[in-house]
C-alpha cells in the first residue's frame, strides 16, 4: 500500500514540477526534459535487470505500446501545459472506465454492477471539479470541462490509456514486471527524445545549461523514481489495487495546483477527485 502512495505522489511531482519548470514551452520540449534526463537512469539500470523468455506475444504487445504511449504522453504533457492541473490529472481515472467499455466492444466483456456503480461516481466526481459553476446552469460544469482544451486533451489520454494499459499488462505476462518497465521506458524515452532533436524542438544548448540541467534533473529523478516505484508496487499486489491507489495522484495534482499555481476552487476539486478515484477503484475491483 506505502509504495502504491509513493507512486501516486511521484506521478504527481512529475507533473506539477514539469508545468512549473517548462509549462511555457510546447508539449514535445515539456516532455524532452523529464524523458531525457531519466533515460540515462534507465540506462544504468538495464545491465541489472534479468531478462526472461520472451514470445512472440510480449514483442507485439511491446511493438503496439510503444508508439501509442510515445503519443500519449505528448499529449498528456499538452494537458498540463493549456489548463490547471486540479481539471485535468483527477480526468485520468477515467481510464477504468473506458476500459469496461472497451472491453465490452472488442471483447463482449459484460461490466459488472460495481463497476457501473463506479463509472456513475467517476462522473458525479467530475461533475464538482467545476460545481460553483452550476449557479449559471445545472450542465454548467459539464460545459466548462469541456471548453478546457486541456480537458479533452486528458480525456483524449485517459482513453489512450484504456487500450495501452492492456497491451502493457500482456507484455508484463509474458516477461516480468521490471524488465518491461525499464525496457519500455529506454525505447520509450529514446525515440521522444531523438523525435525532439530531430523535429527541431529540443535545442540541445538550451537543455544543457546549468538552470535548465539542474530542473531537468529533478524531473528525471521524479519521472525514474516513479517508473521504478511502479514496477516494484505491481509486482508485490495485484494489480486492480495498486492501480486503485495509484489513482490517489489526482488528489495529489490537485494540491500542488494550489500550491505552486494557486489554483481556484481547490475545495470543490479536491472533494470531486477523491471521489473520482473511489468510483475508478470501484471499477478496478469491481470490473
């Protein structure tokens, strides 16, 4: 459970750091900065990960996670940059849900009764991320979530998530939780960070000086650490609980929105991503 935590709040400290040190650049620089400065921790750790069997399954699941979560993650990177992180971060446990309805499309996976209960209070929470607003309206909240581009950006992500979180989770069946995760995250990093260089949109001098090196830094170590505490937490539980728990980073982006961009109606958003992530533990343990 304490690693579970841990990884929320390593997931949340990479976000509200990144959009403090570099919010005022595009997506594809925000992402460069916590990819490149962790890709040589990766890289340190690899020699000493052990490598299992691998089948055909894990290279295809790897091969399909890969570019998917390459786009992802920019676009996720373009969802902090445009609106606060108490509107988009609590959007993210969305994922579950999307994953029963995915799973009822491509796999006549019936949801079960909790986790339709738990897709209703996913939505009620949602709905207080923005309720002073329902003075001008009772769908006012639902209206103004969906003017927040960086909303849609997140639900757009969260929905990325529902496919790759499958795919990630056959990969880890068919090799072991710490290689896919420091694997993964070489080539994941690797190719964002030569798209960057290559597209013109990470100038190597401005990302090696001392200010920008120095931010880099903790971002890496956060987004390393993160990873890491990842992979250790959902090789100890199952994963429908860490996961659950993981969800508690919502809570904790919606903190430091108030504390480092001073962010409006922390109250209301606070109460509806707690009862956000209540409804996607719902889903996960109940689906």
């Amino acid at each position: 459970m304490a690693l579970s935590v841990l990884t929320a709040l390593a997931a949340a400290s990479v976000d509200a750091w990144t959009k403090k040190f570099f919010g005022h650049r595009d997506a594809v620089t925000m992402a460069f900065y916590p990819l490149g400065y962790s890709l040589p921790l990766f890289l340190a750790t690899w020699p000493f990960v052990p490598v299992p069997t691998l089948d055909a399954t894990f290279w295809w699941c790897f091969g399909l996670s890969v570019p998917i979560n390459c786009l992802s993650f920019v676009l996720y990177m373009e969802a902090i940059r445009l609106s606060p992180l108490s509107l988009t971060v609590p959007l993210l446990t969305l994922t579950p849900a999307f994953m029963v309805i995915t799973g009822y499309a491509f796999l006549q996976e019936a949801a079960s009764w909790p986790a339709v209960l738990g897709i209703a209070i996913i939505v009620c929470g949602g709905y207080l991320l923005n309720a002073p607003s329902a003075q001008e309206g009772m769908l006012e909240p639902l209206r103004s979530l969906a003017r927040e581009k960086g909303s849609l950006a997140m639900v757009a992500v969260a929905f990325i998530y529902s496919f790759s979180a499958v795919l990630g989770k056959k990969a880890i069946l068919h090799s072991s939780p710490m290689f896919f995760g420091v694997f993964f995250f070489v080539l994941q990093n690797f190719l964002l960070v030569i798209w960057a260089i290559l597209t013109g949109q990470a100038d190597a001098r401005l990302f090696m000086t001392l200010s920008n090196a120095s931010k880099g830094l903790l971002v890496g170590s956060l987004y390393y650490l993160h990873v890491m505490l990842h992979v250790w937490a959902i090789s100890m539980t199952q994963a429908a609980y860490m996961i659950s728990l993981k969800r508690l980073s919502a809570v904790f982006g919606v903190l430091y929105g108030a504390w480092l961009f001073r962010e409006k109606h922390v109250g209301w958003r606070l109460v509806g991503s707690a009862i956000m992530v209540a409804g996607a533990a719902l889903v996960a343990v109940g689906g």
